[in-house]
C-alpha cells in the first residue's frame, strides 16, 4: 500500500534521501541524507558547485541513476503520497515521462538524431496518452508554437542537428510537458545557451509554469537563473543541503559561510545617485571561494566545508551539524549559525 501523506500542498517529499556509485576507487556519497519538498505550482533551485549532487539528486528522484555503478542506498521519495523506491520498473515507467518530466543540460545527447522532432513527442503522446497518430501531430505542432518554435509544421519534420541550440531545447521542455506532467525536473536547461537565448528559455519556463500551474526543480550552478524563476532555494555541498530557504530570504540574509560566499562570487551593480540613474559596477573584486569540493570518496571529518570555510572553529573540525532551522522557513547547516 503507498504512503499517503497529509499534507496535500506538497508534491514531493524527499527525506533522507542517499545515492552512492559503487568505485574500483571506492565509494562515492553523492547524495548523503538530502531532505526536501516542493510545493503544488513552486519552484525550488538547486544550486551548488559542480560534483555537489544536484543531478544525481534530480536522476534519484527520476529513478534513473546508473546501476552499476549508482545505487539509491537510503530514504523516501515521495510523489503525491507514494514512495517512487517501492516501485517496480514498469510502475515507475508510467510515471516517468507522464506525471514526472525531466529536461536535461545538452539535448544533443536526449534526442535521438535518426528521428525527426516531431515524432519523437509524438511518440511520448502515443505511449502516455495513447493518441491516434493524426491526433498526436496535431498535438505536436500546438506544443512546438506553444514553446516559441515558429514555422512548427515545419520544424516537426526536422531532425535534431537542423536545429539550433535553443530551439533544441525548446524541444526537450515540449516533450517535458506534452503530457501535463505535475512536475518537472529542469538540470541546468540554460548552460550551453548564449546569454540572449538562455534568457528567452528562462521566461518561457516561468511563462509554463504560471499557464500550467506545474511545480519544478530547477538545478542550476547559477544564483542569478535560481533568483529569476524559484520561489525556494536549497544549497548543495558535497551531497548535502547546507542551506534551505525561499529565494527573497536567501538572498537577503545568507547564513552558511559557502552560500555568502557564492553570493559574493557574483558582480554587483547598483543605482547611481546620479539624476540619470545609470546602472554602474561598484569595481568591487569578485571574491572567490578558495580550495575546491572534497573528494566524495575521502570527505573530511566534521563540517565538510571546514577546510575551505574562513571562519571555521574547532567543532566544525570535528563534529558535523545538523541541518537546523534557525528562524521560520530558514535551515542551515552550520555551527556558527546555531
């Protein structure tokens, strides 16, 4: 029998969640006992560093780690009541793709290059929703000038490499949300896209959410995409979420000394007080974060951020933190803050 939860706001549930690749190197924590929700119509941002565990957490929730070497060894993810990890293969492919979708960083490696577009989302709309072949072109063409394509009974004829960057991936978010999924999982959907198209992805994906009223996962190594689209931010370092508050909150008022120090990674620019009110660069120098993420396989004792963190006393070096909530809505991962 799944576990039903109470809480009919929440979506998903994620707790304790761990995944671990299995090494001839040895073990890697990738995911080491993550706890989240989203929301019915949010948006939460996971943002880190790259080797953190943002898409190993969105491929956990996918059920889609690599086994061998990946394996989901702990926790609950639950899906508007039931727990993903109780399911057969089969079960989970009824899902997959229908109630949860995922958009992923490249699609050059999603879409198939020997089949056109358009019969790769018809192809979704047959399986799922079990369309008639003229019914699911039809539907295809409404979804590509739903996703900005122009000419799209053309465009259903092409083949991936005919298509630049950004109309790819507009692709890869039709299929995500040809069969009105209730989630989607978004990895990183603006990272190989110049700034002016990855800005037109940014607003079509806030644009379907407000049409759709779908929830999503946005993971990103970018503070400034996560500010524009989530309404939650979780911070990841090495396999863990060290901090976990809406977005207006973080960046207002960053407790863990990494997310501070993304932040101050990042170039600012404020209003002058001149009577043009032109934008200016405050010629501040971006600060940089010194060492790098631990190896998952050899993570150090305590805090795991110790050994990079400037202000880090002796607990940090030996014991680590509980994720606590430190004031309404705000957890953190860190002694100092506590």
């Amino acid at each position: 029998m799944p576990v039903t939860d109470i809480r009919s706001d929440l979506i998903l549930q994620v707790s304790g969640l761990s995944t671990s690749f299995f090494t001839s190197k040895g073990i890697f924590r990738a995911v080491a006992g993550i706890n989240f929700d989203v929301k019915k119509g949010a948006v939460l941002g996971l943002v880190g560093e790259s080797g953190c565990g943002k898409t190993v957490t969105a491929l956990s929730v996918m059920r889609l780690v690599p086994d061998p070497p990946g394996r989901i060894v702990g926790g609950k993810i639950l899906f508007q009541g039931t727990d993903l990890l109780t399911l057969t293969e089969k079960e989970m492919q009824s899902i997959r793709g229908k109630r949860i979708a995922m958009v992923f960083q490249e699609p050059m490696t999603s879409l198939n290059p020997v089949f056109t577009v358009g019969n790769q989302i018809m192809e979704m709309l047959r399986l799922h929703l079990k369309m008639s072949k003229r019914d699911a072109l039809e539907r295809t063409i409404q979804l590509l000038t739903q996703v900005g394509i122009p000419s799209p009974e053309q465009r259903v004829k092409e083949y991936p490499h005919q298509l630049s960057g950004g109309m790819r991936q507009r692709v890869m978010i039709a299929m995500a949300i040809s069969c009105h999924p209730d989630l989607v999982i978004a990895d990183e959907p603006t990272t190989a896209l110049d700034v002016t198209i990855q800005a037109q992805i940014l607003n079509l994906l806030k644009q379907l959410r407000e049409e759709l009223g779908m929830a999503m996962i946005l993971v990103s190594h970018d503070l400034g995409v996560i500010a524009e689209v989530a309404d939650v931010v979780a911070i990841m370092y090495a396999g863990r979420i060290i901090e976990h508050t809406s977005t207006q909150e973080l960046f207002a008022n960053p407790l863990h000394p990494y997310t501070q120090g993304l932040l101050a990674s990042l170039p600012r620019f404020d209003r002058s007080s001149r009577p043009s009110g032109q934008l200016h660069n405050r010629r501040e120098r971006l600060k940089a974060i010194s060492g790098m993420v631990p190896p998952l396989s050899n993570l150090p004792s305590g805090c795991t951020f110790h050994p990079r963190c400037p202000v880090a006393i002796e607990v940090c070096h030996r014991d680590e933190p509980e994720l606590i909530e430190v004031s309404p809505g705000h957890k953190v991962h860190c002694w100092l803050a506590q």
